[in-house]
C-alpha cells in the first residue's frame, strides 16, 4: 500500500519579542496602550491541547490596527499545568511576556524596541526571528 506524507510550510511573517517584567499582564497592557497610544484589549484566553500531555490555557491581548495587529501573550500558563514546560514558547522561557506583531506594524521594528525599552514596567526586551525558534507553530492562530 502506498502511503503519502503531507509537507506544510507555515509563513511567520510576523517579528516576535520578548519582553521581561514582573508586572500584571493588565497593567503591562495599560502601560503600551499609554506608550504606544494603541488599544490593547483583553481576549478570551487561549486554550492549546496537546494530545495525552495535557493544556495550555494563555491570556492575551490584542490591538488591530488598519493594517496590522499587536498581540500581547503571557508567556507562561494561567493557572495550574500538567505540561512540564508550561510556556507558549518554551524556547524563550526566560521572558515574562510575548509581543508579536504582524502585517503593516512590522516596518516600526527599531521605534518598536526604542519605545519598548522605555516603559518603566518593562525590564528589559529582545527581539528574535521566529524561524529560528523550535516551537514556533505554537504562535500560528
């Protein structure tokens, strides 16, 4: 019997940073609506099932702009998990929070980083390339 194997390649056209601080995520939210001038709003929680490990429940935020999109992700799980590595992007477990922006947005990348820095709750920030990360597909919705 012949048997065929499906090879998809995902598009992350999107810049990722990664953003360290020991605020609320409703108050980090506050502070980049006050910096950024942007509406961050909170979303329902994203819920990820990995097949016999068990879920994955991440709050987030999200600001649509005409041509492009903020999200705001908590890095690390709400709540209780049964997961050992309990973070949307394990890769990258040091950091607090997970900024991705995509569409028309990703032009302002060195204003981005600039303003990002700038905010008092934000400790520090870097930016990565998501091709270079292992458990990117975990940012694909």
């Amino acid at each position: 019997m012949k048997s065929f194997r499906l090879d998809v390649e995902y598009d992350y056209d999107f810049d990722l940073y990664g953003v360290v601080s020991s605020s609320k995520e409703h108050t980090l939210a506050w502070a980049l609506n006050k910096y950024f001038r942007i509406r961050l709003v909170k979303q329902t929680d994203l819920c990820i099932d990995f097949l016999h490990k068990g879920r994955l429940v991440i709050s987030n935020y999200l600001h649509r702009a005409e041509h492009g999109s903020l999200r705001l992700f908590r890095n690390r799980s709400v709540g209780t998990s049964t997961l050992a590595t309990p973070f949307l992007v394990p890769d990258i477990k040091e950091y607090d929070y997970v900024i991705q922006v995509s569409g028309g947005l990703s032009h302002l990348q060195q204003e981005l980083l600039q303003t990002l820095n700038a905010v008092p709750l934000v400790q520090y920030v870097r930016s990565f390339d998501p091709q270079c990360l292992r458990y990117k597909e975990n940012l694909l919705f």
